[in-house]
C-alpha cells in the first residue's frame, strides 16, 4: 500500500474482476471433484506429466485430454441485466438442466451479467443457447468466450 496507485478494495470488487478475467475460484468453480481438463486448465500440467502419468487422477486426465471430459467449464452471457448467481440452474432451451453456474454477477468491464458454470460438454460451444433458471424463470443466455474483458495484468520491472 505504499504505492500511491494503489488502493484497497473489498472482496465484491475482487470477485466481480476475477470473474471477467474468466479466473476460477476454489470452492466456487474448481474444488476435489474438478478435473483440470474440465475447468479449462490443461496448460497447468506439465507435457511431460500430461504423457506419463504417475500422480493422483492421472487416469481420469488422460482418458478426459483423449476423449474430452463430460462437461466443461464455461463463460455465460445472460441477455438482459439480471445476474445469475452461484447455484443457478442451466438449461437446454427444451427445459433440461444441462449443468450449474459457479460464479455469476455484474460485469463492470462489460456493463452486463456475465457468469460461468459447467455444462454437458454437447453444450460447451460458444455461441450455443441456454436457459438461466433465476427466481423461477427462464431467462435466455448463450455460451461465451473466456474471458469477458480482456487480462491487461502488467508487470512491475
């Protein structure tokens, strides 16, 4: 905090920033249950690793890097200004839940409801339409990039 650019902020702000970074929080978006390959964070196993093996869920990885995990991690973009929150179901535009929102809120970046969850990966592709189940409706959404605002994160030299 000696540095004059900086200033404290809470963890709203920090949570609704991670979010448009398109970053997963533990807890939230990855936990014990989530494979790597299916929250979207393959690069974080080592080539080598990713071949050999060796280490605890190394045979879930490898069957989901050849044959792709069931559901995937995705980004959401709700149509209108209503937020989907934690624990939102997702649906097919024929009513079946087809996965859940980790993370949803306000994106200031973007002036929109952004959120992400995980989906049947038959659902995964951008662009592919879903339902948000917020308060009892059906609101419309569709599959999005990660992540919502581009990382413009600098380094200090």
């Amino acid at each position: 905090m000696k540095d004059d650019a900086l200033a404290p902020v809470g963890l709203g702000a920090r949570d609704s920033l991670r979010l448009e970074a398109g970053l997963c929080l533990y807890g939230h978006d990855i936990d014990e249950t989530t494979s790597p390959i299916e929250a979207g964070l393959a690069w974080s196993i080592q080539k080598r690793r990713r071949v050999e093996g060796g280490f605890p869920g190394a045979r879930r990885i490898q069957d989901e890097l050849a044959n792709g995990p069931k559901r995937r991690r995705v980004g959401i973009r709700p149509e209108g200004r209503a937020p989907a929150r934690e624990r939102t179901d997702i649906q097919s535009p024929k009513g079946e839940r087809i996965g859940v929102v980790t993370s949803g809120g306000f994106g200031p970046s973007v002036n929109g409801p952004v959120a992400m969850g995980y989906v049947e990966a038959a659902h995964a592709k951008l662009g592919t339409p879903l339902s948000l189940m917020v308060r009892g409706k059906a609101l419309p959404a569709a599959v999005a990039p990660l992540p919502f605002a581009p990382h413009r994160y600098a380094r200090k030299t």
